[in-house]
C-alpha cells in the first residue's frame, strides 16, 4: 500500500484566516451586486408599470355633457302606423345634428354665425347622434317633448376635463379655443358635465375618433385567433412529444429533428409571420387579415415551445411507474397513454398555456399576414377579417390624436391583465395538480 501523505493545515494561521477573509469578501460583494441588479431591475418594472397606469387609468373614464333637447317633431317627421323596423329605418334617414344645432342655439343664443355652430357642435363627440337615435328608439313617446341627454364629449373636450390639456398654455399650441372652454365653462357652472366609467371601450371597435374607440373587435380577434392555435399546436406538439421520447429510435434523423426544434424555440418571431405570408396566404390562397391565418400563423411558432415542455414533463416521469405498468402486462402503447401521459399532463398544459400567453403578446408576425388593417365590426368567424389587441396597441401607438394615448396604456393593461391570469393559471395548475415522486 502506498502511504498518503496528509499534510496537516493550521486554520488559524495569517495565510488561512487572509484566504478565508477574501473568500467571504467576495461572497459578499456577490451578493452586494445581485441585490444591486434586482434592484435595478424592480426599479424598472416599476417606472414602465407606473408610467403605464398613471397614463392609462384616465383611459377608463370617459366625459359627457348633459344638454336638455327638444325632440322637435317637424324635423323627426310623422311616425303614425311605421313597424319597429320601419321606425328604425326612419331615424337613420333624419338629420339629428339639426336636432342638436337646434338645443344648442337655445342655450347659447348668441351663438348665430355658421363658423362658431360648427365650433359648438365640436365639443360632442360624433357618437352623441347615436345617443340622441337611441333615446329616440327606445322612448319614442318623447318625440315633440325636452329631454335633457347625456351625450359623449369630443376628445379634446376629454382631455380639457381630465387635466391632459392645459388651459394656461397659448390658443395657437391646443386644439381647443377660449371661446369652446368658455361654453365648456358655463357647463361646468350648471354642473352638466360629468365623468364616469368609459364602458364604450369594451362595447366599440376600433374608430378614427378617440372617444369612440374600444378593444371589444380586437379582444374578440384574440380570443379566436389564440383558439384556432390552441387546436393546431397543443395535438401537434404533445403528439410530437410523445413519438420523440417514447417511441422514435435514437439515431442521427431524430437528433437532427431534436435539434432543428430546439433552434425554431430561438426564430424570431417575424420569420413566422413570413413563412405564414408565403404558405398560408401566398400558396394556400387564404383570406388576409383573418383569425384563421393568424392562428395558423401562431401555431407555428408556438410549437417549439409546446413540444419542449411537453417532452420535459413526460421525462420527468419516474421509470419505476413505466416498469410496473409493462410488469402488469400493459402494452408500450397503454402504458404512455394511461400512465404516462395522465402523470405528465399537467406540466404539459402549463408549458401550454405559457405558449398561448406568449402567443397572445405577439405582434410581429400578425402585421406580416395583414392583420394590422383597421377594423371596425366584431369577427364572427375564423375567416372574417379580424384584428388583435397587441395590433390595436401598435396602430393607436403610432396615431397623432392625443386621445388615442391614454387609449394605448389602457389597452396594454388590459392585454397584461390576461398575461397574468394566463400564466398564474399555469402556476396554479403546476401547484394543483404536479406530482411530487
């Protein structure tokens, strides 16, 4: 045998209690540094969040101005014996701004030149026609009687109210005048302009006017388009999962594919959106700007993800459950689709849903396929034209009206309030249903 040599070390020499110190200073300053770079980047996330809800939070409140109108009887004409849908029809035809000039020259009577009409009429939004229609339909035993109306302030207005538009500053650099802020004045003297919760952001579609604008096409866009990738991916990629980890040989074909999938986790997302150009609208003739394509689209670049996580969860499957399952008699078939895939699926459905959420937040490769086109009505089928909110962020963004700003950050915080739901959903169901072997 060979003698080993153990070389006795004294701790409490000055050479050892000099490494030990260094060793403890450099633990020290590691941790100085991971707390510094935390903190810088908690302090971010705060700055980014902050500026978006302090920008955004206005965007849910929307401003109207009570105005008492006569519903004038020669200007709506005779509606004895029209049906419901006659009666529709008729209150389109009618000139209802003549119905508002008319309210407004009554409560300004100063107001006679045809300029400062149109500049009084500019602190309604187009949308109060539509408010005073809709009275008209609902209540047409008030045809010939006053009325006093909420109607929906102009955008400027909007801002003028809710302090994003300065009074101090001069005429020439805001888009409203002295004149408009001293009518608006007299308003709020009599206490006929009030602000409240803006439900026509989540009613409307998109609009060319700020006040009229909502995310309800754009939310309804989404959820399709994420439902036509959810079908396609999740099959494709667990399926996928399963024939690499449990059936497919081991050998430079499935290396190559192992490898081809890790490295489409890493494409950027717009190489998606130009192979969906090329393929599905370019070859396949598919209609642009459409759910269908968009989900098609998506799919493509969230299967990696799906597949990744997927093979992950069925790995993590302890060998000990597949060697009792095939020791019982059951088939390799039986033994992944009755105990394997039921063990793993919910790390599978969490790294899904991760995919979705991820899916969701892209922009890229829907503005490649089309879907940044404006759309106004809500899609009612995966081929209609359509369009998603992180797109309605992108095309308010890019909007000069000072309106669609706080418009921006209020749909971003909606489309983050649906990235936290989605992904605490994928924590909840690991923490729910995840086996611990």
């Amino acid at each position: 045998m060979t003698d080993i040599q153990i070389k006795q070390v004294d701790w409490k020499s000055q050479s050892q209690q000099k490494q030990l110190k260094a060793r403890y200073t450099k633990e020290r300053n590691f941790k100085i540094v991971a707390i510094f770079c935390l903190s810088l980047a908690l302090a971010a996330l705060i700055v980014v969040l902050g500026s978006i809800l302090t920008t955004g939070i206005s965007g849910f409140k929307e401003t109207r101005i009570n105005l008492n109108i006569h519903m004038d009887k020669a200007i709506i004409g005779d509606i004895t014996g029209l049906t419901e849908t006659e009666y529709q029809q008729h209150l389109i035809s009618i000139n209802i701004n003549k119905i508002l000039i008319t309210a407004l020259q009554k409560k300004f009577p100063d107001v006679k030149s045809r300029r400062d009409v149109f500049n009084l009429l500019k602190l309604f939004s187009i949308g109060s026609q539509g408010d005073i229609r809709e009275i008209l339909l609902t209540k047409p035993e008030l045809i010939g009687q006053d009325y006093e109306i909420s109607l929906l302030a102009s955008s400027n207005v909007d801002m003028l109210i809710k302090g994003k538009i300065s009074r101090d500053i001069e005429q020439a650099n805001r888009k409203i005048s002295d004149q408009q802020i001293a009518w608006l004045d007299q308003f709020i003297a009599e206490d006929k302009i009030k602000t409240g919760f803006n439900w026509t952001f989540f009613k409307n579609g998109d609009s060319r006017e700020p006040e009229l604008a909502g995310i309800k096409s754009a939310t309804v866009g989404s959820l399709i388009t994420l439902f036509v990738t959810f079908i396609i991916s999740f099959p494709i990629g667990v399926g996928t999962a399963i024939y690499l980890e449990e059936f497919a040989p081991k050998n430079i074909y499935t290396d190559i594919i192992e490898i081809n999938i890790n490295n489409l986790a890493a494409v950027p997302s717009i190489i998606f959106g130009i192979l969906g150009l090329a393929i599905f609208i370019g070859f396949f003739n598919l209609p642009r700007s459409a759910p269908l394509v968009g989900g098609l689209t998506l799919a493509l670049m969230t299967l990696p993800t799906i597949i990744i996580t997927a093979r992950a969860a069925i790995k993590a499957v302890p060998p000990s459950i597949k060697e009792a399952a095939i020791a019982l008699g059951a088939s390799h078939m039986q033994m992944v689709f009755h105990h394997v895939l039921p063990l793993s699926m919910p790390g599978i459905l969490t790294g899904s849903i991760i995919g979705m959420a991820q899916a969701l937040g892209e922009t890229a490769p829907l503005l490649m396929i089309g879907m940044v086109a404006f759309i106004v009505d809500t899609p009612q089928s995966i081929v209609d034209a359509s369009t998603v909110l992180p797109v309605q962020v992108y095309l308010w963004a890019d909007s000069p009206e000072r309106g669609f700003l706080e418009k921006t950050s209020a749909a971003i915080m909606v489309l983050l309030l649906f990235l936290i739901i989605m992904n605490g959903l994928a924590i909840w169901m690991r923490q729910k249903f995840e086996k611990k072997w």
